[in-house]
C-alpha cells in the first residue's frame, strides 16, 4: 500500500517536471528522507558521473549532457543502487533509507523499466528462502521449479514490453536481471544440495543441467557492473573449478588451507584462459584473492606465493593495491598481536576504547547492525547462552551502523546488559582494522592480546584459542 501511495504521488510529481532538453540531456532528481549523506553520488560503472548536494528540503537534481546510455548506479552511503538511462530521460525518485530498497519509486519516463529492475531485485531476495527450500530436490525437479519462476518473471517482463513500449537496450537489462539471477540458482545448486541431502559427494549432474551455459557470454563489457551478471560469472568459475579440482586433482571431501590455495590458483588460471574483457577480467581476480585471504586468513609462505601470482595477472593497481592492504591488515590480527585501540560509543555517549574494555579481561567482541535484526535476536539468543557455559568471558557488543535513535531502541527492546553495548564511531574504520566481512565474526583477546580474531560467534569455540564446534546449541 505504502509503494503504491507513493507511485501515485510521484506519478504527479513526473508529469509536473520540467525536462530540460528533449535531445540529450537527462533529468534525474529526487527526495530522500531520512537522509544518511549530504550527497547522491551518480555512477557509470565505476566512474563518478556526477555528485548532487541535498538541498534543504532533502532533495537533489542533476542535468546531465550526453551521458554513456544504459544502467548506472547512484550512491547514497552507505547504500546505493541501479538506475538505467537513456538520452532525453526525466526521472524522479523518493525513498527513505529507513528501508532504502522497500520504499524506493522511480517516476517519469524510464519508470518502468527501472521499477521492474528494483522488483526483480526485491524478489530475488524475497524468494531466496523459497529457493533454498528446493535444493534438497534432485536435479530435474529442481531445475523444473527455478524454470518455472523465471518463466513467470520473463511473462511479466513480456507483458510490460506489450503495455508501455521499452527500448531494446532497457528490455535486454530487465531480462538479464532475470536470467543471471535464475542461473545463479543452478550454480550454486550441486554444493547447497550436497550440504542439505547429506550426500558425501556432489550429486552426479547431467550435461543438460546446465544447457543453459552454451548461449551465454562471459565477457560482456556492459554487464560487468551489473551484479546479477557479475555474481553469475563468478558462481560459475567457482563450479568449474571445483568441478575440475575434484576430478583430477584428489580434492578432499573436507576443505583444508591447501585446498583453498590449490582451488583458488585453479579459479585464477581458468578466469585468465577464459575472460578477455579487462574490466570483469580485473574484478574476478580481485574477487579470488579477497575470498583467499578472508577464509584462510593466514600469514605464510604460501599466502605470499598467492599473492604473487594475482599481482602478475591483475592489471589493476588499485587492486593490488587493496590486497596488500587487506594482508597487512590481517597480519596485524595475528594471535599474540595487540588488538587496534579502535574508540567506540557507549549508551551514555562516552568515547571508549576496545583496549580498555579488554584489559585484564577475557573478552569476546562480537558485531551487528540496525538493518539486520533477525541476526541481532540470533546472536543475542547465542550469547546468552555461551555467558552460562563460559561465563569466565565478557561479551562485548558493538553496533556498527545504525543511528542512535534507532541503536538505542532496539536496545531497549531486548533483556541485555547496555553496559556491554557499543556504537562504533566510523564504520569503515573499525570494518577495514578488524577487517568484518561478515556479522557472523567475533573478535577474542586475553588482556588487549587477541587469541582469535577470526572467530565465529556461531561455529567456532574461541575460548580455548582453537577452532572448534561452540557448544552451545
């Protein structure tokens, strides 16, 4: 009800604007409430295409002049998505970043192709529960249902072309958000369907599983950005490698650091065989060695001869750039090392530093955010019950992105302890020196020293500085 309402309104809003120029500039304004910057960002790719100021009233506008056609993002941090334009576009947005997805509507001209494209991506989310209920099926039948919910997909796509007449270039975007999402599906489905069946193996699949790879390209310079092709290139240089590596390479049925390392040179060998475009080329290289060194996290020497080799492929400086980073950070979380004197917020507004809570304690860091609220309740139900089973540690909260508002009512809601609760003063700060790339992490230290600072709150037991099963259940 509320996206309709707001369709109605922008609808009018739409047919009130003014467009600038019926040639080749483009008009793209909006309202954001709630806003979380002072600026929309516009994106072609990875390139700044313009910035736009907030005015008083929490709106912004560009007037662009022949900008490149096709599917752009623009950035509100920290969130961000697509918009697709063509030359002589008109559109306006509102949304509210209390639920920036949800409540985003796109209005004028465009409109639809930019809706359809924001509620295939709100549905591939949506239906992802129901996805995964359909791994445990075999093959065919899995493959029936997700055709099935593509075919419905690309009807409504058809139905939309018959209604309002779309270009071909916007048609062949809101098609590829459905076929690449779909195939995603079929990527992933031999490990998620091992995992849920209990099989020890992958399933043996045959050949027409996967008919759908012959008439598909992997190096599409327009796509490159676009995450539904990006994540699909990516799954399926995952399945081949494995696929490959389990064949012929006497992978073990349970991932050891050197398996990690072998199927991880393999994916770099076959992503430089097969991808020609730089761009996506740069990306899937950066991707590999960003999912090396974040699941093994350790300093050796043959992290050393891993690296090597992505900066002898990679033409990216900036990339090679971020890797070298990302390894000094996690040679800085080594155990043994001093945790970073990172300074957080407390509930009365005070500025104190993880250090001090850590000292003379065995403390247990663990993470979350305001947006995720189903993993704040699961990882509270967990943490209290490890507080009876190993009450010798402190459990240590730290919010790492949400507005005090809204931090301190969700705190209110829940029967905790706020003395052991914090708010981070600069995301990316404390994100890039403790390195989160998941909210699942936890951070151990015995005064100011850390044990493990790549723990999982929910499948590792830290306590006694290895990784084990946490018992609690």
């Amino acid at each position: 009800m509320e996206r309709a309402l707001l369709y109605l309104t922008f609808c009018f809003l739409a047919s009130c604007a003014h467009k600038p120029d019926t040639g080749n500039t483009v008009y793209f304004a909006g309202e954001i409430v709630n806003p979380t910057s002072d600026y929309v960002v516009l994106y072609k790719n990875d390139v700044v295409v313009d910035s736009a100021k907030l005015d008083t009233s929490n709106r912004f506008s560009f007037s662009l002049e022949n900008i490149e056609e096709g599917l752009h993002h623009f950035d509100h941090t920290p969130e961000l998505q697509y918009v697709y334009l063509e030359k002589g576009d008109s559109l306006i947005i509102r949304l509210n970043t209390l639920a920036f997805d949800e409540s985003l509507v796109f209005s004028g001209s465009n409109e639809e192709v930019n809706n359809f494209l924001l509620e295939m991506f709100l549905n591939y989310e949506d239906e992802e529960q129901l996805v995964y209920s359909y791994y445990a099926l075999d093959p065919e039948k899995f493959s029936g249902k997700i055709d099935s919910l593509r075919l419905q997909k690309l009807e409504e796509l058809n139905t939309l072309n018959i209604d309002k007449t779309i270009s071909k270039g916007a048609f062949d975007m809101a098609k590829a958000s459905i076929d690449y999402n779909s195939y995603i599906y079929k990527e992933k489905y031999p490990f998620i369907h091992k995992k849920k069946s209990g099989e020890e193996t992958i399933h043996r699949l045959d050949s027409s599983f996967y008919d759908y790879r012959k008439n598909l390209n992997i190096n599409l310079k327009e796509l490159t950005y676009f995450r539904p092709y990006y994540n699909y290139v990516n799954n399926r240089f995952g399945n081949l490698s494995y696929m490959v590596c389990a064949q012929n390479c006497g992978m073990e049925k349970k991932m050891s650091s050197k398996d990690h390392l072998h199927l991880n040179q393999h994916k770099m060998h076959l992503i430089d065989s097969l991808v020609k475009e730089e761009y996506l080329r740069n990306n899937l290289f950066r991707n590999v060695a960003m999912d090396y060194l974040l699941k093994v996290h350790e300093v050796n020497n043959e992290c050393n001869q891993f690296i090597d080799k992505f900066k002898e492929l990679s033409e990216n400086e900036a990339h090679i750039a971020e890797i070298n980073h990302l390894y000094n950070g996690i040679k800085a979380l080594q155990p043994k090392e001093s945790i970073p004197d990172l300074a957080i917020l407390s509930v009365e507004g005070d500025t104190v530093h993880m250090k001090d809570i850590s000292k003379n304690n065995h403390t247990v860091f663990y993470f979350w955010t305001g947006d995720q609220k189903r993993h704040f309740r699961n990882v509270l139900r967990h943490v209290k019950k490890l507080e009876k089973q190993h009450p010798e540690y402190l459990y240590v909260g730290i919010n790492l992105r949400t507005s005090e508002d809204k931090w301190l009512s969700m705190l209110n809601e829940q029967a905790i302890d706020k003395k052991l609760q914090y708010r981070s003063f600069d995301f990316g700060e404390i994100q890039e020196s403790l390195i989160i790339n998941n909210l699942s992490k936890c951070v151990i230290t015995k005064d100011t020293v850390i044990v493990d600072a790549f723990a999982n709150v929910f499948t590792r037991n830290p306590f006694v500085g290895q990784q084990k099963t946490l018992t609690a259940k």
